[in-house]
C-alpha cells in the first residue's frame, strides 16, 4: 500500500523551513541563507519515507508585505498551504511566540479550517527544557494542533520523527513523482537560484532583494559537461557596481561558489557564465514573477 500528498512548510521568514525542507530530502534543492525571505518560488522537494512519497512545498516566509514582489510571495505561501494534504507551522525555539507568529496563528484560524496542521518547533538546541515546555504549551493553546515536534533542522535531531509520522499520514494513492525525481523545478530554475543563494550571501542590506537571477541559455555538450549562461538583473545603475565588486572581484567569486555547487547537484562539469544588467522596475512585470514560480496577479 503506497500512500503520496503534498505537505506545506510554513513560517516565519528565517525559521529554517529550507533548511529543513533539505534535510528532509536529503540533498539541496531549496537556498538557505542567513538573510531572511530568500524563498521566492514554491519549490516542491521529495523525499521517500518507507511506502510513502511526500512532497514539500516550501513556501516564502510570512511577513508584512511592502511590495509587488511580497504581496506576491505571501499570496503563494497560502496559497502552497491551501493545496497541501497537511500543513506544519515552523517556530523558532528562541524566538518565541513573536507579533509575527501571532499573526500567522490568528490566519492560520480563519484560513485552515478542514486542514491538518501540525506544529515543529525549531532550532531546540539554543534554549533550555522548561523554555520549551512552556512554549510548546503556550503555541497549544493557541491553535489546535495535531501534533508537536521538537527538531533542529540544521542538526537533524527529530526530523526522522516528523517525516515518519508524515508519511503514515499522508492519503493512500499512487505516487506523484518517479522515484528518482527530487524536485519538480526545472534545472534551469535550481541552477538560478543556486546563484541567487551565492549573491545573497556576498551581499548586504536590502540589495538581495532587489536582484534576481535567471537562466538564459543552457547547452548539454557533447564531451559530458554544461555551458549555463545566467542573467542577473539588478533595479539600478549603482547596485550593478555593487554586484559586480571591485575589478569584477565580487561577480567572479559568486560564479565560482556557484559553479562549484552546479558540479555537486548536476554531477559534471560546469562553464558557467554570468552577465550582470540593469532592469529598473523588473519587479513590476509579469515575465520576472513566472520566472520565479510567483504570480503576477497575487501583488495587486
């Protein structure tokens, strides 16, 4: 007897859904960094619990939104919770019961009536016991969970727990995905963010989120290795100085960390490519948002 569904990682921005999402998995297939809403697009990873298929929907962080391109990202977090079999709240240990969890709470009540949710309370490893305890009881109270774990996504302690009891309850069916397949994105869309996750981390304040990498050309060749050429588009002449760094320094270090990581999860040899342009106002058209899995339509 198989059983297959689609489960819905939702949060915070930074409480370690991509961390976890991979771990569960087993390989990388969603970016993790230290700065906050780096997930844009709904990426859906897989992982095989025994007879059971699940597939995770990673979704961006829930946060207030500003902008076009947060309206659009929180209108996809829900959106991946609405289509999902069950649904897990992930808190950070440290954190707490923050304004921000108390929101999610609070729609979580309105939105997710019929829904199984589950809570996992995250990064347990840098608080004391009875902390726990009390925010466990504390979230409990809030919201009728059906279930409560205690993991740290980045050390693996629970996850094996949480994924086990997923993938029994998940609904009996045929499998979703061949059993080699790890991720419903295209190659073309990891590889881009595997560049945008490098940009992140070499860059500072706000200009993360004013970037976006897309993959313009891709070329199997005959000798076994990839040509991947990537276009990052930046908002303004000045932050394309910035991406590029002194003497190109920046961008050149960005194409190696990124290269290197394209070798690991494709397993072959990589010629990456990358051009940097300005494109004023990229975050107000249509074709940037199905670039990213986003749409359009949910930033009005």
């Amino acid at each position: 007897m198989t059983r297959a569904g689609f489960v819905a990682l939702i949060g915070e921005p930074n409480a370690g859904k991509s961390t976890l999402l991979n771990r569960m998995v087993g390989v990388k297939v969603s970016i993790v960094t230290h700065k906050v809403q780096t997930t844009r697009a709904r990426i859906r990873g897989v992982a095989i619990e025994g007879e059971s298929q699940i597939v995770f929907v990673d979704t961006p962080g829930l946060f207030r939104p500003r902008r076009r391109l947060d309206r659009a990202m929180v209108a996809a977090a829900w959106g991946g919770a609405a289509d999902a079999d069950l649904v897990v709240l992930l808190v950070e240990a440290h954190r707490g019961l923050t304004n921000g969890v108390e929101a999610i709470l609070d729609a979580l009540a309105e939105r997710a009536e019929g829904r199984r949710v589950a809570l996992a309370i995250n990064k347990i490893d840098r608080v004391e016991a009875p902390v726990l305890l009390g925010l466990t009881e504390k979230l409990n109270q809030r919201f009728p969970f059906e279930r409560t774990f205690l993991i740290s996504a980045e050390k693996g302690h629970g996850v094996d727990h949480l994924r086990r009891w997923l993938a029994g309850e998940l609904p009996e069916g045929p499998w979703l995905y061949p059993e080699d397949q790890i991720a419903d994105l295209p190659e073309r869309m990891i590889a881009a963010e595997i560049t945008r996750e490098k940009l992140t981390l070499r860059l500072h304040q706000e200009l993360p989120y004013q970037l976006t990498v897309e993959t313009e050309a891709w070329e199997d060749r005959k000798d076994g290795s990839t040509r991947i050429d990537q276009v990052v588009y930046v908002a303004r002449d000045g932050h394309k100085g910035i991406v590029l760094g002194e003497r190109g320094q920046t961008i050149k270090a960005v194409g190696q960390a990124a290269r290197a990581e394209l070798e690991i999860f494709l397993d072959r040899k990589v010629h990456l490519f990358l051009q940097v342009k300005v494109r004023p106002g990229w975050q107000d058209e249509a074709e940037r948002y199905s670039q990213m899995g986003l749409d359009f339509s949910d930033g009005e």
